[in-house]
C-alpha cells in the first residue's frame, strides 16, 4: 500500500523489512618503467611488488607485528566538486562513510574517515568542493568547512581529475597555505591507456604549485590506494593516534543515517531536484531486537524548498518516496548491523539556503 498526507507541506514514507509502505503511524612479466619529471618519479609496481602487497592484503590482521613508535595525522582532501573525494575517502577507509553520486555539492560537511595500519593512524578529512559559483547562505557554510578543514593539518591531499586543470580547480589551489605539505592527486586515471600519457600534464602541474610529490592514481584500484598510504605515512609525526584501533570515523550513526538518505534522494531525482535539499534525523532510537541483535527505528525529514520540489520527490503514487526509503533502510541495515524501521516525511521550507539561522539549525557550520 501507498499513501501520502494530504497536508500542504509534508508527505511521509515507512519502510521496514517486509518493503511495505504504509502512513507514517506505524602472459609475460611486465616491464618496469619510470617516468622521469623534474622533481618528481612515479614508479609502477614491479611483479615483486604486486605479489608482495596481495599477500598483505590476504593475511589476518591479528598475524601483523607492529614494530617502532606509533604515527599519527590529519590529512586532508580537498578538490572542486565532484572530482572524487568521497570515492576516495571510502576507499581509503575501507566501508562506506561518505556519501557519492553524480550530483556536484554531495558532500557538505566535514567527514572524518580513520584507518589505522601497523603503527600508523591516518585520520582524512572529507570536504566538500569549494563553491564558486553562487553566494547563497549554504554555500557560505560549505565554503567555510573547506577552508577549516585546510587551516590546521599535516598534509593536504589536493584532488584533480587526470589531465584537467580547470578554473574551480585553480580557486581551491588558491586557499592552500604556504608551508603545508601538499599531495597533487591525479585521480581517475583509469580512463588513461597508458600512465605515460599523462606525464606532460604532471610537468605542466609542477609549475602551477610546488607540490610535494604527483600521484597519479585510480580511486577504484586498490593497488593505488594502498600505495598512497606509504606516501601519505612519513608525512605523520610521531604521536599517540587520536582514536582507537577499530574505529573509522567520528561521525555519529545519526549523522550517517541523514547522508544514507540524501544519497538515496539524489540518486533517485538526478538533476530534477536541485541540491538545496537536505535531509535531517529527527528520531533516531535503538531497542532490543526480537530477531535481531539491534533495533533502530528512524525518523527522518527531506527539506525541500517549492511543492513542485515536494511532488518531484514524493513521485507518482508515492513509488519514489517509497524507493528512496527502501534503499536508505537496506543500506543502513548493513551498515549499522540492525534491523532498520525508517519514515522519511518531505517538507517545504521556502528559501531555507539562503537563511543563515535555518542553514545552521540544519547542521551546517
């Protein structure tokens, strides 16, 4: 069944394991190659290297030996909108932490993603792209959480996409402080056929900043990002780690539970909806589970601004409501490990991004 209230500003969904929808009651080795770069070498793994790293990989966390003082840091990743952070920020972590889509402007707060390895404890720092374009009371607030997360680390992991260097990336690389040790990221390589290719773009790079090594690398292969925790490694000094071993973010489930539902709302409207929506958690409750270990019943709202904005989301008959909340609950029952119960209500708040009281009672710095 499916239904939505008829009231003015509001409509809900309730979705829990049974889908129902229901009112809101209830062959031969490789060569080695190196490119050569004035003031730089990128080196591909050699065979050696590969068997080496997958045996790593495969051996029981419990079977590694810990050896020499323990490291610590905070690095930052910064880029223009949709370049790819969030991609990588998950796949540094190893579990989905921060939201993605195709959608420019899905990540809007400050994410704090963990991975410890050995004696090392790397905590990224997730931003969201710096916005240039409008001056609106949220993209304030976004802007300001990206020059807070680059005022105050020990390395800065600067994001491109292979090949460009555009206009908002030159506005991001603007705000990087002297002195910070800084990362260029050439992320997406995967679309290169060779990673000689781009070694012209690398030189052209070097001049624009006195980047501290180029990394040119995919998100999406594991080789990649495993090798970027060695580089990323001897930029940490030696400290006690600020969290403990097991942890991967400091991020509340609540917190996450909002971000599983607005990555769900855009995947669902494209670019029908524009991205002043948010979502915020009004309830989140956990109880004891009959057949599970976990219960966590969800409340949740999607602010939109116009009720043409309302209909979009509440889809016909209620099916695309009824979607994105049956895709947020899935998603949260592996993440949190629960059974899930979550209702998600659409309201119109007119003119809410551009109010600064609203945009900071949203949650927004």
């Amino acid at each position: 069944m499916t239904s939505s209230h008829t009231g003015p500003k509001s409509a809900s969904v309730q979705t829990s394991d049974d889908d129902e929808v229901r009112e809101s009651a209830t062959p031969s080795a490789p060569v080695r190659r190196t490119i050569q770069i004035p003031g730089v070498t990128v080196q591909p793994l050699a065979p050696e290297e590969q068997a080496a790293l997958a045996a790593a990989n495969s051996a029981p966390a419990s079977t590694a030996v810990a050896s020499g003082p323990q490291r610590c840091g905070t690095i930052a990743i910064v880029g223009k909108p949709n370049v790819g952070k969030s991609t990588l920020l998950n796949a540094l972590v190893g579990q989905k932490i921060s939201i993605t889509s195709r959608k420019a402007q899905t990540t809007r707060h400050r994410i704090t993603g963990i991975r410890t390895e050995a004696q090392t404890q790397f905590v990224f720092v997730d931003t969201p792209g710096f916005q240039t374009l409008h001056g609106a009371a949220l993209n304030k607030s976004l802007n300001k959480t990206v020059l807070g997360a680059v005022s105050d680390v020990d390395l800065v992991l600067f994001v491109v996409e292979a090949g460009s260097f555009q206009t908002a990336d030159a506005k991001v690389l603007a705000l990087l402080k002297p002195g910070v040790p800084c990362v260029l990221l050439a992320n997406k390589l995967d679309t290169y056929h060779r990673r000689g290719d781009v070694a012209p773009w690398l030189r052209e790079m070097q001049e624009r900043h006195p980047f501290n090594e180029f990394v040119p690398m995919s998100a999406k292969n594991a080789k990649d990002v495993q090798r970027l925790f060695a580089i990323c490694e001897k930029y940490l000094p030696e400290q006690d780690w600020f969290y403990a071993e097991d942890e991967l973010t400091d991020r509340s489930e609540k917190f996450l539970a909002s971000e599983i539902v607005r990555e769900k709302l855009f995947r669902f409207t494209g670019d029908e909806l524009p991205y002043t929506s948010t979502v915020v958690v009004e309830k989140f409750e956990e109880e004891k589970g009959r057949t599970s270990k976990r219960l966590v019943r969800i409340a949740a709202t999607i602010v939109v601004e116009r009720d043409g904005h309302k209909a979009m989301v509440i889809g016909d008959k209620g099916e695309r409501l009824k979607r994105i909340g049956t895709e947020a609950r899935q998603e949260l029952e592996k993440l949190l490990d629960a059974k899930v119960f979550i209702e998600i209500w659409v309201k119109v708040r007119s003119g809410w991004a551009d109010d600064e009281t609203r945009v900071r009672s949203f949650g927004y710095e």
